[in-house]
C-alpha cells in the first residue's frame, strides 16, 4: 500500500474547508487543504467588488459550533459588507489556529482514487502529488467565474475587472466612463457603489430580474443582546424553516387569500425588506396565479420608483418571480433616476464584440474607460469538474455526470469511494442559509468518518441504487416548483452547454436533515462500508 500523507485532503479553505479541518483535528486525523487563494474565506475572499455583501441576516450568517466564538464576534450591520466578512474568516482562522493546515496559492489539478492502494492521489498545480485516504470538496457552489464568451474581450484597451476575480488593491472609477455588464445580484450591487464614483454608468442588460430592497442599517445593540442571549433555541428553530433562516413563513394560501390581504403582506415584506419577500404564502413558487400576484406587485414598485417609463418598462422582468434567485438590493432601481446612469437592453441586439475602445453594439461602439463583467458563475458543478476527479477503475466525474450531477444525499458519489462533498448538487445548499447547511454537511461527514474508524472499514462508498433513487427524488420535487421553468444557474440554464438539470435539492432543509438522519439511524443505508 502506498503512503499516505494526510488522513484527508481537503479542496478549498472557505467556510467549508475551515470547518472541515477543524472537525478532524478533534477528531485527531491529519488533514491539509489546499487553497488557490492566498488566504481564507472562499467566496469572501474572492468577490471583493464594490458593493458586496451578504443578503441573509448577518446574525444568522455564521458559524454555530462554538458558542464562544459567536458570542464574541460583533456584525456592524444588519446585512455585512464583503470585508467585514472575510475579516470574521480570518479571526476564525486564527482563533483556531486553522492556517497550519493550509497550502495556500495551491489549486487542485487532480485526484485520483487508486484501487491498488485504496486511497486518493492529489496532484496540485505545484506538480506536487499528495496521498490520502479520504477526499473532501468544499469548493462552495458559486466559485467559478463565468467569464463570458464575448468577442473580443481581451481587445479592450482600458480596465477590464471581473467581479469574482476582483482585484486586492483598491479600484477608483472617479472621472471615467464605466460599463457594466449582467443584471444579477453582483450588477445590482456594485453598480449602485460604482454610479458613486463614475463620471458615467452604462449597464448591459440582457434579462431583467426582480429585486427586493434589503434596508440595511446599523446593527441593532437590542435585537445583538437578544440573538445573542437566545442563540441554541434560534439556532434550533431556525433548522425546522423551509431555507434553514429564521422568519415567519407562513403556510397560507395565496389564491386563497383575499387580495387586499395578500397585496398587504407583499407591502409588509417589502417594507421589511430582504430573501424572505415570498415566504408569506405556501403557493408562491408553486401556483402561476399567486407568482403573478407577487410579480405584479414587484412590477408596479419599479414602476413607482423608476422615473422614466421607458427604462422602468425595460427593467420590468417578464418571468417567474423567484425562478431566479430573487436580488436584495440597496438602490438599484432609484440609481436609474440618476442623470449619469441610463440602462441599456441588450435582449435584442446583443453585444457584438468589445473592442479597443469600448463595446460594439448594433453598429455603433459605445467609449468605456472600464467594463465591469457581473456575469455570474459556472454555478455547483463548475469547481468541481474543473478538476480532473477520476474514481474506481479511472472513471472520471465529468463522464459520470454527463447528463447532469449524481449524487447520495448531496455528499457522495457512486464509484467514488471516500470521496465527500460539502454542500453539493443534490443538497439544498444554495436554496438555504448555506452557513448552517455547511455546518450540517461538515458534520455528516465527518461523524460518517468517525463511524467507520470505530467499525475499523476502510472504505465508504455510496451505492449505485441509492445514487439512482436520490437523483430521481431530487428531480422529482424540482418538477413541482416554478423555479424549474425558469432557465438559472440553478438549473445550468446561464451556461450554453450545460445539462439541464435543476441541480439543488428543492425539498427544503428539515426534509433533507430527516433524510440525511435516517441514512445514519439505519446503519448508513445505501452505503456500502468496507
Ligand atoms: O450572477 P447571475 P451573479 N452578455 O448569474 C448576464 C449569489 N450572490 O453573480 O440573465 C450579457 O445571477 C446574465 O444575463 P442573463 C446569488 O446567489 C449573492 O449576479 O443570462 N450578459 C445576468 O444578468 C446570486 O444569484 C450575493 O440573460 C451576460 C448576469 O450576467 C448568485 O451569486 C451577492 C452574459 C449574471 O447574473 C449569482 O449572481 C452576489 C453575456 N455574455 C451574488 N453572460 C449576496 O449578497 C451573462 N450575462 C450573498
């Protein structure tokens, strides 16, 4: 049997792979992750554009596991900023002393599982190859940029930034021409920071999406104290709602409420503003009548905002609501009454190509100093078939997920023994607060681990019929909801030759938790342990 160096080998030092390591250094395994930033943090550490900032509560948008660390770490405000967030990663990183077992600067290229040796081969870009007996992905489901396929794009003579690659230093757009390009929650936060600075703000729109104001403000010491005096039983509640995010969802239904009641619901929740605008009916993502009703209502407030009707009717989406992921916005539809902004609708005619000067469109090119690329990600599957993962007997991931991701439960994947993934396709993740369904996988898994160490196996792999039935379950439930009309990047409908497959398990998280737990309580069914 080959050596191996670390018990497990961890991709990624984000939220995910910080917890990771944590867990097996109490557990008293070896763990390394290896990092391609030079720091933690992840999705934090990478999308520094103006303007960034989580759109679920911060108070709810942290670590769980240890009660010190949540009682000690203060947010400034309600939804925080990109640095105060990557600031908490790092205090976590030193709290716990976590950086030790992190190569950073280092990305994976590949990882073999070898079936002599039963154990993993990790190639990094380094040249470097590393042994393990277990495999983790925590490489986080929006990760890798979608730079997009415009011609051209490296002709531009000015500034091109890319928001999940945003540059370290400081950007300035004082006295320039800026365009930005995408319309999703990236655009609408950094334009509104960007119209602050630039002599001029063109956005590129090619779909419209609807936004809900996020009234962010200052922390409030009172609401602090009393999350902080009642964390296990919020915490805990939090874990029984639908997305794992405390709010009052409501059961009721739309079509069956009467209208002014409904349209006073919407006031309400837009007046609170944030994700939660939809949770006040049961049916909204699931009856086209009550879709419309909240569609509506979103419509009419741009309409009430937007001073020319001409750029409210373009910014007006035409689809589900929600079938996208909703935007949380701070300004984004009143900075088109803003005389130096104007919207330009790109559904039509597209961009032709960029070139030195500026973007070319319908035959005429239009003069940037910068263009700004918000286009989104190559969203779940992206990181991960970016490596080149290779399981029993050579058989490679891509081909494996040909027609789309398959996973057991979200975590692992059949003919890839000891191989775990954090959040991945086939969980709820990126439908829920992904802080405490990072936790829940983390904790899965390595209990998972632990198992098997007191049951002396040395491998668990997920069955090809557990792996079938999950697959068919996920895509079951996705079929009912609206969100799986919509082409997103939930369903790789943003990138041209992705499968189709509505890849998040749509079930909501308390359902997934009972799964996840059954699997444990019936001796880890459709598991097979060696
Ligand atoms: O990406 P997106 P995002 N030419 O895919 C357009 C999370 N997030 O980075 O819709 C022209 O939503 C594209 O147009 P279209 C959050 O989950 C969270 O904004 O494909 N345009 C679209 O308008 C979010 O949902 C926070 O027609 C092109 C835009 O680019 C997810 O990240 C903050 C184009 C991409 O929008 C992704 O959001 C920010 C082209 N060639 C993001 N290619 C928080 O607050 C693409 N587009 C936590």
């Amino acid at each position: 049997m080959d050596h191996e160096d670390f018990d497990v080998i961890v991709v990624g030092a984000g939220f995910a792979g910080m917890y990771l390591l944590h867990r097996f250094r109490q557990m008293g395994m070896t763990a390394r992750a290896f990092e391609t930033g030079s720091d933690v943090g992840g999705t934090w550490y990478w999308n520094r554009y103006p303007g960034a900032r989580v759109d679920v509560e911060s108070m709810q948008y942290s670590y769980q596991f240890d009660e010190e660390l949540q009682q000690e770490w203060e947010w400034s405000e309600r939804y925080s900023p990109q640095p105060e967030i990557l600031r908490y990663a790092q205090h976590v990183a030193d709290r716990f002393d976590l950086r030790r077992d992190i190569q950073f600067n280092t990305r994976v290229v590949a990882a073999h599982f070898d079936d002599q040796a039963v154990n993993w081969k990790i190639t990094t870009d380094d040249g470097k190859q590393t042994r393990s007996r277990f495999f983790v992905l925590a490489v986080g489901c929006l990760s890798s940029f979608n730079k997009p396929d415009i011609p051209g794009l490296d002709d531009f003579s000015g500034n091109s930034y890319f928001t999940g690659q945003w540059p370290h230093r400081p950007v300035d757009f004082s006295g320039q021409d800026v365009a930005v390009i995408g319309t999703g929650s990236t655009a609408m936060q950094s334009s509104v920071e960007i119209a602050k600075q630039a002599k001029s703000l063109t956005v590129f729109q090619r779909t419209p999406n609807f936004s809900i104001p996020a009234h962010n403000r200052p922390q409030d010491p009172e609401y602090v104290a009393y999350f902080k005096a009642n964390y296990p039983e919020l915490r805990a509640k939090a874990k029984t709602v639908y997305g794992g995010l405390l709010d009052d969802f409501d059961e009721r239904l739309a079509v069956e409420t009467p209208r002014e009641e409904v349209e006073a619901v919407l006031e309400a929740r837009w007046k609170k503003g944030g994700l939660t605008f939809l949770g006040g009916f049961a049916d909204m993502l699931y009856d086209h009548r009550a879709n419309i009703i909240a569609a509506d209502f979103v419509r009419d407030k741009i309409r009430s905002i937007v001073e020319d009707p001409e750029t409210a009717e373009l910014l007006c989406p035409t689809n589900i609501i929600g079938g996208k992921r909703l935007c949380v916005d701070s300004g984004y539809y009143k900075m088109f009454n803003l005389p130096h902004v104007q919207l330009v609708d790109i559904a039509g005619t597209p961009i032709e190509r960029i070139t030195p000067e500026g973007i070319l469109r319908g035959g005429e090119v239009l003069k940037f100093d910068s263009i700004v690329y918000a286009t989104g990600f190559d969203a779940i599957t992206g990181s991960y078939l970016r490596i080149d993962i290779r399981g029993r007997n050579g058989r490679a991931l891509k081909d494996h997920w040909e027609g789309g991701p398959r996973t057991y439960i979200g975590m692992a994947v059949a003919g890839f023994p000891n191989m775990f993934t954090v959040t991945g396709p086939g969980s709820p993740s990126v439908l829920t607060n992904m802080l405490p369904s990072i936790e829940m996988s983390v904790e899965w898994m390595t209990e998972a681990i632990d198992t098997m160490r007191r049951k002396q196996k040395r491998v668990i792999e997920a069955t090809p019929q557990a792996e079938a039935d999950w697959v068919a379950h996920v895509n079951e439930v996705a079929q009912g909801s609206l969100r799986s009309t919509v082409k997103s990047w939930y369903n790789g409908g943003n990138i041209g030759d992705k499968p189709s497959v509505f890849m998040p398990y749509i079930g909501g998280l308390p359902a997934y938790v009972r799964k996840c737990d059954e699997v444990v309580e019936n001796d880890y069914r459709g598991f097979e342990l060696l």
